[in-house]
C-alpha cells in the first residue's frame, strides 16, 4: 500500500475551534462598574443596558446628528437604579424579540376564516393586503382569511425605518427575484422548516403581541439622566 498520500482513515490535525469572544471589553465593564461603587454588574448586565438604551426614544432624539454619522456613544448613567432598569428592560426586550416565535399569539382580533372547514391549502398566503385606504386595522391575509381590529398602536414599533407589522407583511409572501428568477415562497418555510402552513398568519399574529409589548416597555423606560464622564 502506497502510504505516500496517507491513509484513508488517516486523522487529520484538528481543525481550530471557535472561540466565543465578549463584545464587551474588561475596560468597558470597568468603566460602569466604576461608576456604581459596590455594585455588582456583569458584562451581560451591561449589553442590556445597552440594548435597553438604545430603545429609549429620548436617546434617539439626542444623538439623533451622531448617530446617523457614527457608532453610537453608550453615556452612562447617574444613578445605579437608572442603569438596571435599562438593563432589565433590556434584558426583557432581547429575550423577547430573539424568541418571537414562541410569544403569545394576539387574541384581541378578529379572524374571519370564511365558510366551510379550512385544510392547509387555505392558509397559503401570496402577498397580505392592507384594508381599503391603507387601513392598517384590516388585513386581508389572502382571498379567504381577514383579520379585523389590529390595534394601530401595535404599528408604533419600529424597526430600521418600518413598523414590525409591515416588515411581516412584506417578507411573508411569494415574489420572484427579477434578477436571478430565483421564487422567494414563504409558504416553502411554513411547511418544510416550521411544519406549520399557517404560520404566517400566526407570526403577524405574534409581532402584533411583540409590538405592543414592546411599546409598554419602553414608555416605562427612565429618564436619560447622564453621569459627566
């Protein structure tokens, strides 16, 4: 046997593994922790912080200029208290928009479903439609499905530029890709990934729970009172 070019069964060094590396520097948590004497604060208590700050309307509004032009700059703030209830808040955001696929499904709508039983065929969707007028209360899911009184303030939650809602209302579809003919079919990830054809009614269903509980959060998100570095 030629061993020239090794063994079939030949082990081969093994490859590097990834290393799982902190976002946040020692210096970074360092720089919070001096601030709060006595307190103890993590490096997960500190990315949200971030995330619940950068929720806070009244953050937005005051680095509006800067934020548009660079990296965000994290202040801190003055008191122990303000900083853990944005990171509570934080904390209950992240955990809530990274798992939105098992929040509650919106229960104060209506669902008109048609007449006569429904197989999996009837919750095909091609492109949701809002109400006639743009009236974003209704919303026609497909020729069969309507939902009736969405909350408008649900709309308030906005992310990159578009409300929560409409991103699901955009991206849950079938549209064909001019460039490459390549089909985009939501339907083909209902079924095959989440084994459920009606989840893209259940999801605009969800971002509905999401989007006002993200709201209610918010609102309730202390004063931007900052400590002079």
């Amino acid at each position: 046997m030629n061993t020239s070019q090794g063994s079939l069964f030949e082990q081969t060094p093994s490859q590097p593994r990834l290393v799982r590396r902190e976002a946040i520097t020692d210096e970074g948590l360092k720089h919070f922790q001096d601030a709060y004497p006595g307190k103890e604060i993590s490096k997960a208590d500190l990315f949200y912080y971030v995330y619940g700050l950068l929720h806070s309307p009244e953050y937005r509004e005051r680095y509006a200029d800067t934020l548009r032009k660079e990296l965000p700059r994290i202040p801190r703030m003055k008191t122990y208290e303000a900083f853990k209830a944005f990171s509570d808040a934080g904390r209950r955001l992240g955990e809530m928009h990274v798992n939105f696929d098992s929040q509650h499904i919106y229960e104060g709508v209506e669902i008109d479903y048609g007449k006569g039983s429904l197989s999996p065929d009837n919750y095909r969707v091609t492109q949701m439609k809002y109400g006639k007028g743009k009236n974003k209360t209704i919303l026609h899911y497909n020729d069969r499905i309507t939902i009736t009184g969405i909350p408008l303030e649900a709309y308030d939650y906005v992310v990159n530029g578009k409300p929560a809602l409409d991103w699901v209302v955009e991206r849950q579809c079938v549209k064909t890709d001019k460039a490459s003919g390549i089909v985009n079919d939501a339907n083909n990830w209902a079924i095959e990934t989440m084994n459920d054809p009606r989840y893209p009614l259940d999801l605009f269903l969800r971002v509905i729970t999401i989007s006002l509980e993200t709201m209610k959060i918010v609102k309730n998100l202390p004063a931007l009172e900052i400590l002079d570095n």
